[in-house]
C-alpha cells in the first residue's frame, strides 16, 4: 500500500499544483531526513510518473513535476550553510550529460552531511575540472552521469583520477557503462542506493557518515 504522502503528492501533481507540492515537501522535511524522504517518497513518485509517461497528460505531468523539483532542489544548493572549515566536493555532470536532478538529489543529501557543494550542474566539459579543483580548494569531485557517454567523454571520464589529486566519485544511471578502467585508475563507483553512497563519500572525505543537519 502505498504512503498516503505519495498519493498527496501524485495528486498535486496531476492537478498541477506547485502550492501544494511546496507545503507537502516542507511538511515532511521537517520530521524526515531529506535521504528518507527522496527513498520514501520521491523516489515511488518518479517510478509512477515514468510508468504513466505515455498516458494521456503523461509527458507534461513529468515535466511539470521534474522542473518543480530541479527548482526545489537548486534553491536548496543555492542556499547551502556550510562551515568555513567543511569539505567541500564539486558536483558536476559530464559533457552531453544533461539529466541533473540526480546529481541535485545528491548534492542536498549530502549537504545534509555537512560537505560544502561547489555546484557546476549539467553538460560540464571534464577538462575543466582541474582548473575549478584549484580555484575552489575542493577535496573531492563527484560526476553524474545519466546516459552512456560518446567515446571521447567515456575516454576523458575513465582518465581523470589519474589527473586529479583528489578523488573522484562517478554516479548515475549510466556509471556502469564505463569499463573497468575508471576503478583501476583510482575512481570510485557509486552504484548502491542514495544513502550508502553518501555515507561511502562521506567516510572517505573524513566527514560523519551518519551525521545530518
């Protein structure tokens, strides 16, 4: 049976109600952590709305509901309070990559930690990455990536912890897509559920893995 929070949520959605998807997500982030409320709630309501995606209204109610999310989620990172002293890691998803509201999802999540999120958002050209490393005195860097990449952004992704001083963290739908070579190289994948693998980046910067502000 499902949460009756889900069933609000699909409601609104299918009325096209941001009003009331902005009071039920403040509703329940008040007694959840943002990891239980993605796994709980988010995560079932994505899974239904891409189940009816070819239904009637099936198309605008996914896009209604994903732009209403990126938006939610962006106002989170754009407003992130962090300690001077935090670790911080830069979120980015690769060049041709342009899905990113799962790497929002694990910028909040682990914001909630208390790592600082230098946010460069989609279609980031991989070359770059070191410059924005110096400049922002970051101590990690974490890649989404939605769709299997061209050959050329497959081959700069799998390189790019051997170029980098920190590590490099590569998660998404399409992070099994890259071969081996990425792990040999020093590269993490991140294939498990949002919490363990933020609980993994989280240990491994040295930070709480189970702390949540």
């Amino acid at each position: 049976m499902k949460k009756p929070e889900i069933n609000s949520f699909l409601e609104a959605i299918y009325s096209f109600d941001k009003a009331s998807l902005n009071l039920l997500s403040r509703k329940i982030l008040v007694s959840e952590r943002f990891e239980s409320f993605f796994t709980d709630i988010l995560e079932p309501v994505l899974d239904e709305l891409g189940a009816s995606w070819t239904s009637s209204g099936g198309i605008a109610r996914e896009h209604f509901f994903s732009n209403w999310l990126r938006s939610i989620l962006g106002h989170m990172v754009a407003n992130q309070v962090t300690k001077q002293s935090a670790k911080k890691i830069i979120c980015a998803c690769p060049q041709e990559s342009h899905h990113e509201i799962g790497l929002l999802i694990f910028s909040v999540a682990m914001m909630n930690k208390g790592v600082g999120i230098v946010y460069l958002g989609a279609n980031h050209p991989v070359n770059q990455l070191e410059y924005v490393l110096k400049q922002a005195n970051a101590h990690g860097v974490a890649l989404s990536l939605h769709l299997e990449p061209s050959r050329t952004t497959h081959e700069a992704i799998i390189s790019l912890p051997r170029k980098l001083p920190v590590p490099v963290f590569l998660g998404g739908k399409a992070c099994r897509k890259i071969n081996t070579s990425f792990t040999k190289n020093g590269g993490f994948v991140l294939d498990k559920e949002l919490r363990e693998s933020c609980d993994f980046v989280a240990k491994y910067l040295g930070v709480d893995a189970h702390k949540s502000i």
